[in-house]
C-alpha cells in the first residue's frame, strides 16, 4: 500500500516546522497579529522596573501566543484524513481501531467550545490533551512507515541546526553588549526588532533544542566532534537565557549518554528508576512545598525575588485548595484571582481534570512510552514526567507538538527494528 505523495510532503515539512521557533501572538483588542512579542518574563521585569523598555507599549492586552507548528499539526491533520482517508489501516496503530475522525471532530468541538463558551484556557487545554495526542499518534502511525524514514532524520538535523543558529544569533547579541559595555536594547531573544523574536526563548526555546539533540545523538545522527560543538551551543544558550533547568537537563543528559554507552547501569533499569523518581517528585515537591510553608514560614525566602520561593507559595495555595472531591471533579481557579499557574503538570491536572482524568493522562503516556526502543524511553519520560515536576511540558504547544512527533516516529522505527530482528 502507498500513501498520496501530498501526505508525504505534508508530514515531512511538519517535522521540519515541529522545532521551528516562530510563534503568532494575536491581540485581539487592537485586532494586532505580531510574531515579536516579549517573553513573559521581559514583560514582567518591565512591570517591575528592572528593565527599562525601549519600546512604546510593549506591554499589550495579548489574548494568546502559540506556535506556527500547533496549527500546521492541526491543518496537517486534517489535509491526511481529506486527501486519504481510508488508506490509514487499523493494522497500523496501536490503538486497535482506526478513530481518528471521530477524534477530530471532537478536537473541532472542542475548539468551538473553547471561544464561545469562555472555559479558561488551562481547563482547555488540560482535558483535550489526551484526545489531541491520540488524534496525532493514531494518524502518525499510520501514515509515517509509507515514508522513507532517513528523511525524516535528515529534516530533523536541518531542524536542529536552523533553531540552533537562531537561538545562537539571539544569544550573541546579548553577550556582545554584556562584554563590550554596549547598552542592550532588544529584549531576550529578539533578533529581528519589531518583526521576529523567540518567544520562549527564556524558557522552553533551549529545552526543545535538548530534546532533539539527545534524540539525534542516541539514534547515531550526529557524530562526537558535531555533537560537542551543538553541546557548547546549547550551553551558551541555556547560560544567556537564565535557564537553569535546561543546565541540569544537560548534566542529565550527559550522564544517561554515557550511561548508554558503556551500561554502567542496565538501559531498563534505568528506565524503570526514572520513572518512580519523576513520579516521586511530581507527588512530593508541591506537598512538601505546603509541609514547609505551614511548618517553616520564617525560613522562606521573598518570593517577589525569587523564583524558587515564588513556586513554594505557589504549590502551597494549589494544594490547600484540593479535596476529596476533586479525585472525580475539577474545579475552576476564580478568573479574578491572583494565583499563578501550579507550574507542575500533576497538579494541573489534578486541578483541572481532576485525579482520575490525571491517572488516565500518564497511564497513556507510559503506554505509548512503552513502544519505543528501550535506549529512547528514558529521553520521554524525562520531559513527560520529571520535568512536570516544575514545568508543564506536555501543557505548552511548543513541546507538545515535538513530542508527538518524534513518539511517533520512535514507535514507528521500533516495529520496524522489532520486524527485521524476527525476519
């Protein structure tokens, strides 16, 4: 059986534009479209006079920012089920049966439901996340082993590199004006000012990039000599960016290589590890943060100066709010209220889908996790489950829609090493 050449171009630039950085923020006060907004963390220092902005009205009424990639999956999507609908067999998913249509009006729904009816974005975005990985995974499965799999690594690697030379040219700016005494006018991760910028560049931007370079490294796309340069890039990146999880991703990172390399520590074993701890620290970092908080107030640090304390009160007041009844029921965080988002993926779940639709989510995670070449998993259960214990990966597009991809792809290339090894 073979697939519409359409499908196939369609696929192969999705992978392409999946590591891209170029994100649509839409105002809709002032109906203003702009692909250079501040990051939030600018846009919060400029509120509290620690940046001195350079630019009238820099701070704006945005009504959300995404990336260009969550709506090429979305037209992607539904292009495959109108070009070539019947030709996804149910003999290629792992699913069992072939719902991906019904998926997508639900997605579709969905949407709709989201404008019109005002359901907070979070809530959106929490309960439709499960049927928008099973749309994307059920629809990738069955089209990508109709491609030749090389060019996907290929496209991967120029993905790798373009991202990298943006986030290198945005980093060089600021570490130019740092050395050289030259005042800094751009805000992080701005490149081109007034027209392009790197959204995410303070947080997630550097993050997508180790994930797509751990994942080329372990599958032998890229050499040692190649790999060390992209290392010291990213490092440059992470430092200049101010991330600190992305330089402990990077230690992580490194040790599980070599780890992988010469099996200090069986790869299954490791596997398995990784997944209690992530599970550890998803439960224990917020109850230990509301242990602490009631039990050692005077201890706690000014969380208007730092990051850390400001995630203690945080998890603090998400964790008091929780009771028995939300293990079925979520409920919604008052629109008028000051608390931030958990920033932790568990409790967002918990908060907004409540306890079982959170058990259902990572139940699936490890299910599709379970499909991929053992070298790989530990790579996906580290950005599904061990960094939700700070962050909400699998909850900001950006991430998300590079983790569908490549746990697609990597189910794919599994069957086909398993199909081989029986043959």
């Amino acid at each position: 059986m073979s697939i519409d050449n359409k499908i196939k171009y369609l696929l192969f630039f999705g992978f392409f534009i999946s590591f891209m950085p170029f994100f649509i923020s839409v105002d809709f006060n002032s109906i203003y479209i702009t692909f250079s907004r501040p990051g939030p963390y600018y846009e919060m220092a400029i509120l509290q006079g620690v940046w001195k902005s350079v630019y009238d009205n820099v701070i704006s009424e945005f009504y959300v920012t995404f990336p260009v990639s969550l709506v090429y999956l979305c037209f992607m999507i539904f292009c495959c089920l109108c070009i070539n609908p019947f030709s996804l067999q149910n003999k290629s998913t792992i699913f069992g049966s072939n719902f991906s249509p019904l998926l997508y009006v639900f997605f579709v729904i969905n949407l709709w439901v989201y404008f019109y009816a005002g359901v907070s974005k979070t809530t959106f975005l929490a309960l439709l996340l499960i049927v928008f990985i099973l749309i994307v995974i059920s629809l990738l499965i069955s089209v990508v082993p109709f491609c030749n799999l090389d060019v996907f690594f290929n496209i991967l690697r120029w993905s790798l590199f373009v991202s990298l030379l943006l986030g290198f040219l945005a980093s060089k700016l600021y570490v130019i004006s740092y050395f050289f005494g030259i005042e800094y006018v751009n805000f992080p991760g701005e490149i081109l000012p007034g027209f392009f910028s790197i959204y995410n560049f303070e947080q997630y931007f550097v993050l997508s990039l180790i994930f797509l370079f751990v994942y080329l490294y372990i599958n032998g796309q890229l050499n040692l000599c190649l790999s060390a340069i992209v290392f010291f890039i990213l490092l440059l990146i992470a430092v200049v960016s101010n991330n600190d999880t992305a330089i402990i991703s990077l230690v992580f990172f490194g040790l599980l290589i070599i780890n992988n390399k010469w099996k200090f520590i069986s790869v299954n074993f490791f596997n398995i590890v990784l997944v209690f701890l992530g599970v550890l620290l998803l439960i224990s970092v917020p109850y230990f943060s509301y242990f602490l908080l009631d039990n050692y107030s005077h201890l706690i640090g000014d969380p208007a100066i730092s990051g850390i304390w400001a995630r203690v009160f945080i998890y603090h007041e998400y964790v008091s709010m929780i009771g028995f009844s939300n293990v079925f029921v979520p409920f919604e965080i008052d629109g008028d209220s000051n608390i931030s988002d958990p920033h932790n993926q568990l409790l967002t779940f918990i908060v907004y889908g409540g306890l079982l639709y959170a058990l259902s989510f990572y139940t699936l995670v490890l299910c599709l996790i379970y499909h991929v070449a053992a070298k790989l998993r530990a790579v996906f259960i580290y950005y599904s489950i061990v960094l939700g214990c700070i962050l909400e990966p699998l909850l900001h597009p950006f991430i998300l829609v590079q983790f569908v991809f490549l746990l697609s792809l990597s189910i794919v290339l599994n069957k086909v090493d398993s199909s081989r090894l029986r043959s």
